[in-house]
C-alpha cells in the first residue's frame, strides 16, 4: 500500500454554464441531466438507441430545455466540456475517443454524485468484486442499521447515489455496490473504507483484458482512509491493495474462511472473530456471530459475511450491532434460495450464478448436486468450474443456447456424470429441466439451477430464469 496522502474534494463542482454531454439515456442518464441542467449546465443528450422508450425520455427532457440527439452517440458535440456517461458505455466508443482527442475529461454517475456531495456529506464504505457485491453490501447495510445509524444500500443497487448524495434525507454513513464499470469513470472517488470480495474473468469483452478490469476494480481502494478489505483466499485482491495509493494509517484487512492471522477476520469452531478491530490484536480476537447467524450459512456467504462485517467494524460498529445485522438480514430472491423439499430432494434457485465463478460458489454449498446449467457463457469456458465440481455432481441438465460448451467440459472432466441435453431455447424448456433433474436425483440430493450464463437467450433476464425454476419446482408438488 502507498502511503501517499490523497486528498479528496468535498466542495460540489461548478457547472453553471458549462457544455456537458450526457452519453446514455435510461435508469442513470435522465437524472444525470436533469441535476446538471438544474445546476446551470448547458446539457446535450446524446443516445445510440432511438426506439419508443428513448423517444419518451427524450420528450421529458426536452421539455425542460434540455437538447437530446437520438440514434447518434458516437459524435462529439461542438464545445463539450465535460461528458457524464452511463456506466455501461464501453471505453472504446468513437464518443471517448474524440473527447480524448480532445482533451474532454469523461467521469460516470458515481464520479458526478461524488462530487455533488456537500461538505458535510456521509462517508462511504465501498464494495466491488466480480460475485457477492449485492448481497455484502445489504449484509453491511443491516449491520449498520443495527448499530443505529442510518444509512442505504446505494450505487449499482437499491437507492441511486445521485438521490443519496443531493436527497433531503440525511444519511451517517452510505453502504456502497460499484461495479467495474462504475469504477472505470470514478477518478476522484476517495471511499472511507473498501473490500475487494473476489476476482474472476468477467466482462472481458468491455475491459479488454484481465489486467483491464482488475485495475478498475482496485480503483475502489484509492485513498481509503481507514481499510482496505481483501479476500485471504483470492491472491489478486491483495496484490490490488499493494499498488492501491491510500491516505497514510489505512490498513490493509483480511478475511478468511480459516482461522484468522493478525489483522483479519476469519472463522474459528462455528464462530465469526475478529483480529482486526480489538485492542492488542497480537494476543485478542472478538467474537461477532456465528455461522449459523449468516443467512444461508454457504462458504461463499459466510465470506460476503465476514467482508460486510470488517466494513461495518473499520466504522467503528459494535460486535452485538454484526451479530444482529446479521440476523436480520433476508438474501435477495434467486440467490442460493431454497424453493423447495420433494421426496427429501432440495430444490434451490441460484439463477443469480451468472458466471462461472458464482456457479462454483454455488456448486461448492451441496454435497450432492443434479446440476441445472447453460444459457449464453459471454465468452467464458467451464474445464476449471467442473473440475472443481465434478465429485459433488449426481448428474446434469443442460439448456440454453451455449450449453454445449459445458456438455463438452462435462465429458472431458466428468464422463461418469449422467447428461441430460435439451435441445431448446424456449422459456417452456425450465418444465421440462426440472422434471429431467427430479429424474435423476435421489433421497439427500440438491437439485440446483446454478447456470453458470447469462439467461437472456432464453428469457428476460435472471429473475424471470429463477421465477420460471421455483414454477415448475411448484408443478412438481401439485
């Protein structure tokens, strides 16, 4: 870790007559216009997609005074100043590259709410990571509120930053989700304190390469003034903390699912401790909670637990405020969620498991597995994840439009595991997924929709995947 002190601006920006480009209409660009339109800005609204729903957020905005150019977004508006993009637009865009030509600097929704803070502005505890960042950053949000403090989950979940940052309500401290993107255009964020959770190959195709996305993720780190959170068991976070330029005392923090070293938190005989945030941390630990009180006590959980709880304790939040948070916490649908007993066969829904590195996570939870798997894999191959997982599987169906991928992973690392192929791509072929996996499985099995893809070959995105698992789970009762 650096320990160059980096300052951070706290006094919101001036745009009062400034040309801004905002690149990207949808859930961040029509706030992002109108907050700057408000401040004095001279906005023009630029949108690669000109269907009916761009039309209608485009008459709202104009309506206001604001310029908007549908189905152009690769052009640079004459005397740009400053452009404020959506995160999901890729760095390479004709826009980006003319505003770098240009010498136009380029910053995201969170970057602009970051500098919209007021000096009295609460601090923000951050989390990124390529799995787990929703469900920790919920887990530190009831920690904190355990505590008594009040706060919101934020950023790429829940409640947008910009409404945080300029609402009426008054927070004391703000639990933040950042995705790679997000981070990509946040230059100047400056987080109280931040984990990394995990890194695996995710989003190549925007980043670049490997090297790409793990710089943007380690952007989470830069200036952390009190502690940079990693992953002990995932090698790459900590090397993030390393080259990470922090303001001088932040410490770099473990978690781990064994028992913890000095300055870390780990698990020790069914319990949560803490040998991070104790007094003579050489000889004392703290207990926080126990496994049991992590809800649903998986490994890959019980690590978001403990990267949650080394965020909330860097804040200075009571060991009672961890345990009880934890209590109260309730898991998002469609994530490790058990939908069902049928003939002492358990069915759960981890439609959520996106990628392969969820899907391990996920596969990792059960001892004995009918593995429900496919959709379209973004690029990604599966030799590792059945490796990993090939003793725990009783047998696998496959669907989706990529499933051939893991078919043929399956019969080079697990020959011996039954494969059911269904050759469909309808949102109907989950019915019959379901009954193919009640097939093959027996008395103490799990029966797991972890795919391992993305779903929209199929359906319309990962709830409506899960929704239609726990339907036909449903059938089978009936």
């Amino acid at each position: 870790m650096g320990s160059g002190k980096v300052t951070s601006t706290s006094e919101p920006s001036d745009f009062q007559g400034k040309r801004v480009v905002v690149a990207g209409l949808g859930v961040s660009g029509v706030p992002a216009a109108k907050v700057l339109h408000a401040r004095g800005a001279i906005v023009t609204v630029v949108n690669d997609g000109d269907d009916a729903r761009a039309r209608e957020q485009a008459a709202e905005l104009e309506a206001l005074g604001i310029t908007v150019r549908l189905g152009d977004g690769a052009t640079l508006p004459e005397g740009t100043e400053l452009i404020v993009t959506a995160p999901g637009w890729k760095p390479d865009k004709p826009l980006f590259l003319a505003a770098g030509k240009a010498g136009v600097p380029v910053w995201g929704d969170v970057e602009l709410a970051w500098r919209l803070r007021g000096p009295d502005a609460a601090p923000w505890l951050a989390v990124t990571g390529t799995n787990g960042k929703t469900t920790t950053v919920q887990m530190l949000a009831s920690i904190l509120e355990a505590a008594g403090l009040r706060t919101a989950a934020v950023g790429n979940i829940g409640v947008s930053l910009l409404d945080a940052v300029l609402g009426e309500e008054r927070y004391d401290v703000l639990a933040v989700e950042l995705s790679s993107y997000q981070l990509h255009w946040a230059p100047s964020l400056r987080a109280h304190s931040a984990a990394v959770l995990n890194l695996a190959p995710d989003h190549l195709d925007w980043h670049g390469s490997m090297e790409a996305y793990a710089a943007d993720k380690g952007r989470i780190y830069e200036g952390n003034r009190v502690a940079c959170v990693y992953n002990v068991a995932d090698k790459l976070t900590e090397e993030l903390v390393r080259e990470a330029d922090v303001e001088e005392g932040c410490r770099a923090v473990g978690f781990t699912l064994g028992t913890p070293g000095l300055s870390q938190l780990g698990v020790v005989d069914g319990v949560l401790v803490d040998r991070a945030f104790v007094e003579n941390r050489h000889k004392n630990a703290q207990e926080l909670a126990e496994v049991g009180d992590v809800n649903p006590p998986a490994p890959h959980n019980i690590a978001n637990a403990l990267a949650a709880a080394a965020l909330a304790r860097a804040f200075g939040v009571p060991a009672t405020a961890v345990r009880d948070g934890l209590r109260a916490f309730r898991p998002d649908a469609h994530r490790i969620a058990h939908v069902a007993d049928i003939d002492s066969v358990a069915y759960v829904d981890d439609s959520k498991a996106t990628n392969t590195h969820a899907a391990e996570a996920s596969l990792a939870s059960y001892e004995s597995i009918v593995w429900i798997a496919g959709g379209l894999a973004k690029g990604a191959t599966f030799d590792e994840l059945v490796t990993k997982s090939a003793r725990r599987l009783r047998g696998a169906v496959l669907i989706g439009a990529d499933r051939a991928l893991i078919r043929e992973a399956l019969a080079r690392h697990a020959p011996e595991v039954p494969v059911v192929d269904l050759d469909r791509t309808d949102t109907e072929a989950m019915v019959q997924a379901v009954t193919e996996a009640k097939r093959l499985a027996q008395p103490g099995d799990t029966v797991l929709l972890a795919p391992a893809c993305a779903s929209m070959d199929m359906f319309t995105n990962y709830n409506q995947r899960g929704d239609a698992f726990a339907a036909a789970v449903r059938e089978l009762e009936a």
